[in-house]
C-alpha cells in the first residue's frame, strides 16, 4: 500500500470491476446533469420557465458531464492503484476537478466576477462535484473478498 493509500484506508478495502466502474460514470453523469440542472433552475425568472430550461438543460449536462468523467477516469485509477478506493477519496477528487474548471472557466469569461451570484454558482458546482465523486465511488466500489 502507498502512503496515499494509507491516508484513505482506515479499513476501506475495496475492489471495482470494469463493469461496475461503467454503472459508476453513468450514475455520476446523471447526478452530475441533475445537479446542473437543479443549479440552473434557481437562476430562472419564474418556475415555468425554470422547468423549461432545466429540461433544455439535463441533456447537454448529461453530455458534458459524461465526457467530463471519461476524462477524469485516468485520475481515479491512479487514485485506485495507489490505493485511495474509498468515498472519501472520490469526494475530494470529485470537488478538486471541479473545482480547478470553474476556476479555469472563470478565469478565462468575461462575467463580472464582483457579482455574488457566480461564486454562489461555482461553489453549487463544486458541491456537485463532490455528490458525482460520491457516487462513482458508491456504485463503482463493492468491500474486497476476504482470502
């Protein structure tokens, strides 16, 4: 076990199989575009249109996320062979890689960055990042065979 792998382990022994690992991308990809779209909806002038553009927006969110999570795989079997396979772990990886987009999207528009509504934005994505890590991790995760 690597020192990484030391920080998460506290008893958290886990094994993922190709086919759960998938289950785990799709689940965080729809949790991913469901937050994305909740976030989108407390932005709307009024709940009609808020549910319209929630429903416009759940299936580019649900593109986005999954090609943000196939790029984000090689970081988690990283994370995997180092031995950090807990919730945990996926959280901080989650919120971290989301975290360094907003940033990095931030960084580069042209939005007034005085206004409280962005950073409340950014940091709903964040939380959301966390929530898909979470998730991955549950679905993609099952307790290691004891020999």
């Amino acid at each position: 076990m690597t020192w990484l792998g030391g920080v998460f382990h506290r008893g958290c022994e886990r094994q993922a199989k190709i086919g759960r690992s998938a289950m785990g991308l799709l689940h965080g990809a729809l949790v991913g575009a469901s937050l994305t779209a909740v976030i989108w909806l407390l932005w709307a002038s009024s709940p009609l249109s808020g549910v319209a553009l929630a429903l416009m927006v759940f299936p580019v969110a649900f593109l986005i996320w999954a090609a943000g999570l196939i790029l984000a795989a090689p970081g988690w079997l990283l994370l995997h062979v180092l031995g950090a396979r807990c919730q945990q772990a996926a959280m901080i990886y989650g919120g971290g890689v989301l975290l360094a987009i907003v940033l990095a999207f931030l960084s580069g528009a042209r939005m007034p960055l005085e206004d409280w509504r962005v950073f409340l934005t950014a940091s709903l994505m964040v939380v959301a990042g966390v929530t898909v890590g979470w998730v991955v991790a549950k679905v993609a995760y099952r307790p290691a065979a004891l020999p």
